[in-house]
C-alpha cells in the first residue's frame, strides 16, 4: 500500500554491495607492504573476492541471522543419553565455512599466511565477529601442538585444511578440523595456576584422564580442544578430542551456555571433565610455557577483530554522513562533524596498521621480529581493544537515532566492541605482561625502539614522545601502578612511527598532532584545525 502521509527522502541507501576490502586503503596498503611482490597479486585477488562476499548483502543477512539466532544448547537426547551438542542456524555454518574456504586456519601453511590472513580477518570481522572465534583458536593452536613433533603431524594438517566439515566424527575421518580453547576457571579467572583440573596418567606415551571443569569454553563443538589442568609434575596443557578415534564420544559435559552481551551467534560454554580422556601437549609443569604461543597469537587476532570492527563503524558512520543531509548540506560537509569523522577514521587507520605490522613479523623467522612480538602483541591488544568501543559508540551517535535502532547495525557492533578487550587477559592482565617482557633481557624493548628508531627525524612530535617514554622505561622500580599508562604509550608510539612511515603525510600528521602532541580533547571531534579532516573522511570512506 503506498503511503499517503509522506515521501521518504533523505535516507541513505544501505551499505551493500560493496567490496570490504577494496574500500578500505589502510588495508589494501597494508598488504601490498608487507607481502613479498610475488605474493601480492594473488594475496589481492583472494582478499578482493572475499570483500565482495563480505559486503554482497547476501553474506551481511547471513550475519544477521547468526546473530538473531543464537545457539541452542542439547545435554541429552529423547531417551536420555547425555549428547551435548550445540544447534547453530545455518547462517553459522555458512559464514564459518566461507572463513575456512578463505584460508583463515592456513596461515602457518602458505607464504605470507599472516598477512594475508590477518587481512582477511579484518574483512570477515565486519560480517560477523562471532565466528572468528573457532577460525581464531584453530589457528592459534599450531603453535602449541610444535611443542609435540608428534601431535604437530598428526593435527597441522587438519586444522590448515580449506574445508569446513562440521559435525562429531573422530577427527581421522574429517576433511578439516577445528579447535578450541579451555584455561579459566571458576575459582581463577586469569589466574590459571590456581587451577584444580586434575590429570592422573594413564601410559608412559602421553595419555591422561582428567577430572574438573572449565569455566569459559567457546566454541564447544570444536573437534579438539588445548586445555590446562594439573599432572604430577605441576599445570600442563593436554588435547581433548570431543571424539575418540574408536568413534565413542569423550567425556565433555556441556553444562550451560553464557548469556552473553554481545557475540551472540557464538557458543561459550561452561563445561566438565570426568574421567575425560586427554593427550599431554609438552612437558609435565609446563602448560603455560607450552600454551603461550596460542594466547599471544589470540591476542594478536583480538587487536585484528577490534581493527575490523571499528573500520566497519567508521564506514557505516562516513556513508551515513556522505548522504545524509541537515541545516543546509550534507552532514559530511559540516566542519564539526567532518573533525569527528577524520578523528574516527584516524583511530581505525592506526590499529590496522599496527595489527598489520605484527602479523608481517609472523612471517620470518627473524629472532629480532619475535623479540618485537613478545612486548608490541600485548601493548597493541592492551590499546587497541580498549579504543574501539569508544570508536564504535561515537560512530553510532553520527547516525543519530538511526543508529540507535538495531536494523542499522550499530547495536550489534557496539555490544561486539567490549569483548575483544576482556579475552585473552583483559588489560591489566596485558599491561602486567609488558611488564614481564621489559624485565630481565633488554631483548624485547631494544627490538622495540629499532622499530620506533626508523622513523626518527621524521616528526619532532614522535620524537620527543619516544624520548619521554624511554625516559619513563629507564625506572621501572614500583612500575605495576602505572603499567596501563606505559602500555599505553608503548602503543601509541609505535602506531605513530608506522604511520609516519607507511600512512599519507596528512594522517601521520594528524595522528602525531592529537595523539603524541596533546592537541586532542577528552573526545572524538576535538582533531586541531591544522588537520586535513576532508583528505582524512574521503581516505576512509567506502565506495558503493
């Protein structure tokens, strides 16, 4: 029936139909950065099909309806028998299957498997972040599983496969696998070593039983899960397939699901082991040793999906403004609104750039890469995490009302935004962790300041904000109690040296300005009147 009260004007078309990838320079640029030239034209032809399917409005129902339909928890069947399964919709399947299809388990087995799939990580984010989780930890565990050639052999090859196979089967009859993570629990949090999962050994080989629980344990119908738990010999990290190779299901009882803020397409689950069947990954008393690789390379994915979230609140927030007219003109031509946009877009620059960065030093084997990635991982998930629900939240106000509404989009991102901050150690957790790099061995910070070194001379601003910080490091005696400020500015300077070597000179120049030489209010919109903001909004606004 046509409306007889008023024509609908001034209402800007959706975004869709456009190439995730493609649109977003900072990106782009990234990629052909870091990735050798005989990698770069095929990198860009996977990651420019995998925008447009991000982007089609196909593949955005898809997250949606994930995410409208949260997954359902089975324990028992009709007559029953214990099953513990979790019922996701389709649109789960769907999207968890173009991720693996798209390389995001591959990375370990593909030149530039980092950078390529740290790329696409941004890209997938902004369909839907909540399937980045299993494709996150199967992923990340390959590090881990190298502490055992054995286990490595035996499990790489599944967890790198192209193919989404779901459904519990013993792990030898799938096409690819997938992996999950359980360490904390009720009494400990974040404090694994107070732990009470027990593990009593079963054979000289390798093989367990354990008995305990694990408080948060996404992704639960995962094939095979790195778990903590305590042996003889202190905490260690052990294997649990969901599915014995004789097909009989292990011990995995699902108690519940978390009611969860946001990430609501996602299963996280609390679960039991009794008498639970578990392969040790590693020396006995040593499970942290043995698990640290996964959690670092985690933590780098949580700096990467809070990057692709905020890219996607600043490309909702630049469309919305390129097409929204008020007082006169478009939104995105008003000077106050064009500042809060370029400020946006200047935060959202800065994390993909730095999340980049890391994942290129992934991919040598250089000592002095791995050096940096020991102090920079733990800063960039410390400071990136901790911007983007700010980001998100001022993006969702440059809608308006609109954005308040959950048809825009905006809720969800906004409910999404906190988390990444919270797993994987939340800040102070991260914050400590600096702490523990630059003590001891001078290693990880000289790899620190060679990095920030190369921009030296570039801007007197980076400098001097180098300077101060060095200063501040030269005492670190009592410096638990101003952890987050170090962290914090470890962070910042570093996404200002990247910029002023990688980004346009009217970013870099803005970045230094607000964010190294204290010409920033409390809030987005406060940029100097020195900045580019028009150069700033158009770099970051995604064409249809």
């Amino acid at each position: 029936m046509a409306p007889t009260t008023h024509t609908v004007t001034n209402q800007p078309p959706p975004l869709v139909g456009y190439d995730v990838f493609v649109s977003d320079r900072a990106l782009t640029e990234g990629v052909a950065r870091h990735l050798d030239a005989s990698l770069t034209d095929t990198a860009i032809a996977e990651l420019t099909a995998l925008g447009r399917a991000a982007g089609s409005e196909q593949v955005q129902r898809w997250g949606a309806d994930a995410n409208a339909n949260p997954p359902i928890l089975h324990t028992h069947d009709r007559y029953g028998h214990r099953v513990d399964e979790v019922e996701f919709h389709p649109a789960w399947h769907r999207l968890l299957g173009k991720g693996v299809g798209a390389g995001l388990t591959a990375a370990w087995a593909r030149p530039g498997g980092h950078v390529r799939r740290a790329a696409a990580t941004v890209v997938w984010t902004q369909v839907d972040a909540g399937n980045n989780c299993p494709l996150s930890m199967t992923h990340a565990a390959v590090p881990a599983l190298r502490s055992d050639p054995a286990l490595a052999a035996e499990w790489e090859p599944r967890l790198a496969a192209t193919v989404y196979d779901p459904g519990l089967r013993p792990a030898g009859d799938k096409a690819g696998v997938l992996f999950g993570m359980g360490m904390t629990e009720k009494q400990g949090g974040s404090d694994v070593r107070a732990n009470t999962t027990r593990a009593v050994a079963l054979t000289p080989g390798g093989e367990y039983r354990l008995t305990g629980h694990k408080w948060f344990c996404s992704a639960p119908m995962s094939d095979a899960f790195l778990v903590l738990a305590q042996a003889a010999d202190g905490l260690t990290c052990f294997l649990v397939p969901r599915v014995l190779d004789d097909g009989s299901r292990n011990v995995f009882a699902i108690q519940r699901l978390k009611d969860k803020l946001g990430n609501r397409s996602n299963a996280s689950a609390e679960v039991e082991f009794d008498d639970t069947w578990a392969r040790r990954v590693g020396d006995e008393g040593r499970g942290v040793a043995t698990i640290i690789g996964m959690v670092a390379a985690t933590r780098l994915d949580c700096a990467l999906g809070s990057a692709g979230l905020m890219r996607q609140a600043v490309a909702q927030a630049t469309h919305h403004c390129a097409h929204r007219e008020a007082f006169g003109g478009l939104l995105t031509d008003k000077p106050l609104m064009r500042n809060v946009l370029a400020d946006l877009a200047l935060e959202s620059e800065a994390a993909t750039t730095l999340a980049l960065r890391l994942a290129a030093a992934y991919d040598t084997d250089d000592e002095g890469e791995r050096d940096l990635l020991r102090l920079a991982v733990p800063a960039a998930k410390y400071w990136v995490t901790k911007r983007c629900t700010p980001v998100v939240a001022e993006a969702l106000e440059c809608l308006g009302g609109n954005g308040y509404v959950e048809e825009s989009g905006m809720p969800r991102l906004l409910r999404e935004s906190p988390l990444n901050s919270v797993w994987e150690g939340s800040g102070n957790v991260q914050a400590l962790d600096v702490l523990r790099a630059l003590g001891g061995s001078t290693r990880a910070l000289d790899a620190y300041l060679r990095e920030v070194g190369l921009s030296r001379g570039a801007d007197r601003r980076l400098d001097k904000a180098a300077g101060e910080l060095l200063a501040d490091l030269a005492d670190l005696e009592g410096a638990e109690g101003r952890a987050r400020w170090l962290t914090e500015r470890l962070a910042l300077v570093l996404q200002g040296s990247l910029l002023v070597r990688f980004a346009p000179p009217e970013v870099a120049d803005a970045f230094c300005a607000s964010r190294l030489g204290g010409e920033h209010g409390g809030a987005f919109g406060t940029l100097p009147r020195t900045v580019a903001t028009r150069a700033l909004v158009e770099r970051a606004r995604p064409l249809l």
